[in-house]
C-alpha cells in the first residue's frame, strides 16, 4: 500500500467517522437526558435522506433538501417524543425497546407506502462535484471533504450548545438531576420534546448527507443504529466528546481495517482467503475495539 493511498482511507475513515458521529450525538442525548432506549433513531435517519431526495429531485436545489431533512427529521422526532415517548419515561428498558421497535416496523412502511419500494437517488451539487488536490498530491473527492467541515462544525456547535447556553444547562442538569430542575420551574416536558427533536434533527442531517454517496432506502438507518450504539458504548454514555472520539475511531478502524487486514493476510495466504478472511476479521474490528474498551474502561473513554 502507499502512503498516498493509505492518506486517502485515512480521510474516508474520518469522514465515516463525522458522518456516525451525528447518529450518536442525538441518541447519546437522548439516552442521557431522558435515559431511553431509542431503536427508531435509525428511521430519523431514513427519513431525513427520503425528505432531502425528495425535495432535492421536485425543486432542483441540494440546499432545500438539506432544509427539508432537518425540518422533517425534527418534525417526527418531535410529533414521536409527544404522542408515543413521553408514556415510555416511567417504564422499563423492555418496555421501551418494544414500542421503539414497533416504530422502525411503522415508519419503514409508512415509507414505502409513500416513496414505493424503488431507491432514491440524491445527486451531488455540482459546486461540491469533482476530486480537490491536496497537500502531497492526493486527489479527494470535494463533497466528502465537505462532509468532514459540515460533521466537525456540528460538533464545535454542539459543544458550544451544551457548554455555554441556557438550553445546554437545562441539559446537563437534566442529566444529573430531573426532578430538581422539574422543581425549579423548567418545564421538564418541553426540554425533553427540544432534545428529542435536536436528536432527530441530527440524524436526519446525516442520513441527507450520505444520500449523496449511497442509494436512499427503506431501511437504510438500521446498519447505522447499531454502529452509533457501539460509538456511544466506547465513548461513554451521554458524552458528546465521546460520541465524537468515539466516531472517529470506529470510522478509522471500519476503514482501515478493511484494507490493511486483506493485504496483512495476503503475504500468508492466496489472495482470494486473505480477502474473505481479512474482511471478515474487519467487520469485526470495531466490536473487538468497543470490549477492549470496555475492559479497560467499563463506564467508556468519556462516561
């Protein structure tokens, strides 16, 4: 492998990493704030890439897409928090993972009852088309290099959120103490619709993005559920800083592992073993990196 090559899986292992670092901001919220099991986060994500390549194909404009899947991906985490969520707080984790259950089965047919079965197809902007050279003569596609500034900005923004205004301290209060802050005047349901809503609102932002790398879906949120669950187990549970540490190695080690477990094998084996044997130890890799972890750090890195 050469470097410039290795550069390269370095910058998709990143750019994965930014791109997961948005589903598990919103479900690491979520579950701090409110300590819920959420199994329908994924469908957020299909919802904000069906809301943005809907919008994007009747309108022409990349943008409006990006808008809509926020809005849309808000809307349903915040009509989801108050019709169905808010009676599942005083229940057990059982009862919660059922009911979030139920709700990827109706959203992912609701889905299909509207957009049919066939994907969708989100073209890039051509103001984000086309490779970008970069410093030693790598050529990188623009778009993914947009995809780590817009991933990297939402975390220093949401570092800020939490860090330094009012709402960010309703959070973190709410995360160490709810009854007290229930007691002190804040209204305790509408901070949890808020949460709820910026989680969605997350989700659905990824799940616009990377329509413009891969076919939008009906179940497309669900591989990526369970990846942001691993994040938020190694970066520890309600930590935005371990989210996004977290992200970003579970991005790398996919990546990576997918290409230096092959070539590793190959000087042993024929190439064909090596890269059945070499794949499969790297889809491994990130449930072998979250028990050591866990091993060393049971509460995660951040926890």
């Amino acid at each position: 492998m050469t470097l410039l090559l290795f550069l390269e899986q370095v910058l998709n292992g990143l750019q994965f990493g930014v791109m997961l670092f948005l589903m598990a901001a919103g479900l690491t919220l979520v579950f701090g704030v409110m300590g819920l099991i959420n199994l329908a986060h994924g469908s957020l994500y299909m919802i904000g890439a069906f809301a943005a390549a809907a919008t994007a194909a009747a309108t022409g404009s990349f943008l409006l897409g990006l808008a809509a899947a926020l809005a849309a991906a808000a809307a349903a985490g915040a009509i989801v928090e108050v019709a169905v969520i808010r009676r599942l707080y005083p229940r057990d984790h059982l009862d919660q993972v059922l009911a979030t259950f139920a709700l990827i089965l109706i959203f992912s047919e609701g889905t299909r009852w509207i957009f049919g079965s066939f994907p969708l197809f989100l073209d890039t902007p051509p103001w984000l088309s086309g490779p970008v050279t970069l410093p030693g003569g790598i050529q990188y596609p623009l778009y993914r290099l947009a995809l780590i500034g817009v991933g990297l900005a939402v975390a220093a923004g949401l570092f800020l959120l939490i860090a330094r205004t009012r709402l960010g301290i309703q959070i973190r209060a709410g995360e160490s103490d709810r009854e007290m802050i229930a007691a002190l005047g804040i209204d305790i349901s509408r901070l949890y619709t808020l949460v709820f809503a910026l989680g969605a609102a997350l989700a659905g932002l990824a799940g616009a993005l990377v329509g413009a790398i891969q076919s939008v879906q009906v179940g497309m949120g669900e591989p990526v559920l369970i990846l942001a669950f691993v994040v938020i187990v190694i970066g520890g549970i309600g930590s935005i800083k371990g989210a996004l540490v977290g992200a970003i190695l579970v991005g790398l080690t996919d990546t990576l592992g997918g290409v230096l477990l092959p070539l590793l094998f190959g000087v042993f084996l024929d190439p064909s073993a090596a890269m059945s044997i070499g794949s499969a130890l790297a889809s491994m890799s990130i449930y072998i990196l979250m028990a050591a972890v866990l091993v060393v750090k049971p509460q995660g890195l951040f926890g």
